[in-house]
C-alpha cells in the first residue's frame, strides 16, 4: 500500500516539475516572441483630438481696403479638432491612417467661422508608424478639388512602440517638409511616465512647397503697406510669398507611441524672403484640452497594457511574463518537494522492511533457545530412539503368541 501511494506521488510531482519548467520557459519566451507580435497598430484604433487656444489673423478684405494698421484680427479664441481613424487599405502590416482636421472661430456660432479643412491620408507600418508610400500619402484642403498625392518620410499621427530617447523624422503637413523631433524631458502626466519631444520649423517658403498659387499674391506697395507716404512707387506691383514657422511641442507614452499631449505654435507672413516679415497673416497657440489629454492617456495605457500582456486589477497591474514565471517557479518548486517527500517515503518504508525481516529472525532464534518450547519439541535422536523401542517390544509380543 505504501509503494502504490509513493508511486503515485512521484507522478504527479514529476507532472508538476515539467508544467513547472514549461511555465518558465513560457515566461521568457513571451517578451522574447508573443509581445513583439503584439506591437502592431491596432485596426480599430480611433482618436479625437481638441486643442484650443487663442491666434490673431489677417482680414484681407480690411487689407485691400487700404486699412492695413486694422486688418489683423486679434486674440480670437479657436478651436481645432483632429479625429483620426484606420482606412483602408489595411492588413497585418499596413493601415492607413486618416486625419480630419478643422480649425474654427469659437466666438462664432456652431458651423461657422471655419478657418482651415483638410483630410490627410498616410498608410504605415503597423509596428514602426513610418509611412510605406505604398499608395503614397494624400491631401485634400479643398472639397471642390480632388486630393493630391502628397509622399512623405516622417512620422505623424503616432510614435512606434518603444519609443526612445532620441530624435525622430516627424512630417509637417502645413510645409509638406521633413524635419527632426528632437527628445526634450522625461515627465510625467496624470501619474503616467511620457516622453516630450519638440520640433522647430525655421521660415518655410509655402508657394514653393505646395505651388498653391494662393501662397504667393501681389498687390501694390502701398496696400502691402510697404511704400513711404508720397513715394513714387506706391503704384508698384510687388508679389510677396508666404512663410510659415511652427513650434510644435508632443508629449509621448513611451511603450505604446501614442501622443498624449500637443501644442502647435505657429506663425505665418508674407514677405519677400524668410526675413522679411511685411504682412503677418497667422498667428496662433493651440494645446489638447483636458478631457483630451485624459482620453489619450485611457488609450495610451489600453494599448500599453495590450502589448506588454499586463493584467490590470484596480491600482494593481501585472506583467503576464513576470506572473507566469512566478506560477513556473511555484508549480516546479512544489513538484520538487513532493518528490523529496515521496523519496524520503519510500526510504523509511525500506528502513522499516529491513528492521522487520531482523526482528523474525531474532524472534525464531528466540523461541528455539527457549526451554519451555524445547520440552512439547523432542529431539530428533529421542524419536528415532522411542520408535525404535516401539518397534522392538511389539516384535516380542508376536513372537510369544503365536503358537
């Protein structure tokens, strides 16, 4: 009964060693394999962006008026959405991302007081967020005109997962122009580590960059506001180009690339070369609004906790990893011990085997060196002796009675 017991123990401890050593196993491959396959831009991803702030902009008809000291309006609240969804074409390695951008008056009512529209399309790596240009990206800023085809080579609407402590190429869509988004600061939003970059745009040249030939006006200089009073070229036609800077400021969450944060700062003129600020046209600070920064940190963490396989439990989250590896250790380490325990078992039982086996063969010695049990036994010499005796008198009876 004890060796059927300890057998079955050593089989369930062995069963519990093996799952044991497959849990660890399982631990380390899962950083190793399964979490870099989950890095990949999820199909259903959606966002809406909100940022506000206040700008100043040029009234061209107040400017063509000849009344160029009030033809900039300024302090005027606005409001800027973005809502970016997945498009086709999508797979398992590409999806097209697309923006919705509008730029409005919020001192006008709802519907009016549009400033800027414009629907950009970029298809990207799912892991990386770079564009592929397989389709190229396109742009549509006017609803009357069909968009136009519009490469790039910089991120966009999302950093890759992982994100580092390093510049990234970072596209700007106002200049149509590449430039770097250097790493600012580690920080910290809402209790949530991000990353903030900053990118900075020296006077871009729009007409050249978008050949958009609303870029590029000319008036004479005294509606320019650019002639001296009495001049004799006043009535000179003088065609002056639009420039464009922009400080843009990204906050990041690191493990999943989504920006949480952002703050656009942009100034627009027309002039007759990157430093000559003749006639400003736009000027405006824009920034995420609270509720927004909130949602981007709720998908941030979402896609952070998707990719890095957490369980998350109220305040308390857990790495799947690091939660298989503890079961491994517990399952292995309690097959282990039940092992020693069956061998230790299995030991005492031999033990026990052995003392018995002495004590019976003590106990015959006993009983044949024990003078009470040698008088019901005679020797085997005394038996021989009576028979034989036996034997002898009954020889004699018969002999005497037969006649």
């Amino acid at each position: 009964m004890t060796s059927r017991l300890g057998g079955s123990q050593r089989l369930i401890a062995s069963v519990l060693v093996g799952l044991g050593v497959f849990l660890l196993v399982s631990a380390v491959l899962l950083p190793l394999y399964t979490i870099p396959k989950l890095k990949k831009l999820p199909l259903d991803y959606e966002a809406v962006q909100v940022s506000e702030g206040t700008g100043a902009f040029l009234d061209s008809a107040a400017l063509l008026s000849g009344d160029g000291e009030d033809a900039v309006d300024a302090d005027i609240p606005l409001r800027q959405q973005l809502y970016v969804t997945v498009e086709d074409p999508a797979d398992s390695d590409v999806a097209t991302l697309q923006g919705g951008l509008t730029l409005l008056r919020a001192d006008t009512t709802p519907g009016r007081g549009l400033l800027n529209a414009s629907i950009d399309r970029v298809t990207v790596d799912r892991s990386t967020a770079l564009p592929t240009n397989d389709p190229a990206g396109s742009l549509q800023t006017d609803r009357e005109r069909p968009a136009e085809q519009l490469p790039r080579d910089g991120l966009q609407y999302k950093f890759p997962y992982g994100a580092g402590k390093r510049s990234y190429p970072f596209f700007d869509v106002m200049s149509r122009s590449t430039t770097n988004i250097d790493f600012v600061d580690e920080t910290s939003i809402d209790g949530v580590t991000v990353y903030h970059y900053q990118q900075e745009l020296e006077p871009v040249d729009l007409f050249r960059a978008t050949r958009d030939q609303t870029n590029r006006v000319g008036l004479t200089r005294d509606v320019w506001g650019v002639s001296e009073e009495g001049d004799a070229d006043g009535s000179e036609i003088l065609f002056m180009n639009r420039f464009s800077t922009t400080t843009r400021d990204l906050w990041v969450e690191p493990a999943s690339g989504v920006i949480v944060d952002s703050r656009e700062q942009v100034t627009q003129f027309f002039g007759t070369g990157p430093d000559d600020v003749a006639v400003p046209v736009i000027s405006y600070d824009t920034r995420y609004t609270d509720n927004t920064v909130s949602s981007m940190l709720s998908i941030a963490q979402q896609e952070r906790d998707r990719v890095g396989l957490v369980w998350s439990v109220g305040p308390i989250s857990i790495a799947a990893p690091w939660l298989v590896g503890f079961f491994g250790l517990l399952t292995a380490g309690f097959g282990i011990l039940m092992g020693i325990s069956a061998s230790r078992r299995d030991e005492s039982a031999a033990e026990s085997g052995e003392t018995a086996g002495e004590t019976a063969v003590e106990d015959e010695a006993a009983a044949d060196d024990d003078p009470a049990v040698s008088l019901y036994m005679p020797h085997e010499d005394t038996q021989h002796r009576e028979i034989d005796d036996i034997d002898t008198a009954e020889f004699e009876s018969s002999r005497h009675d037969t006649p």
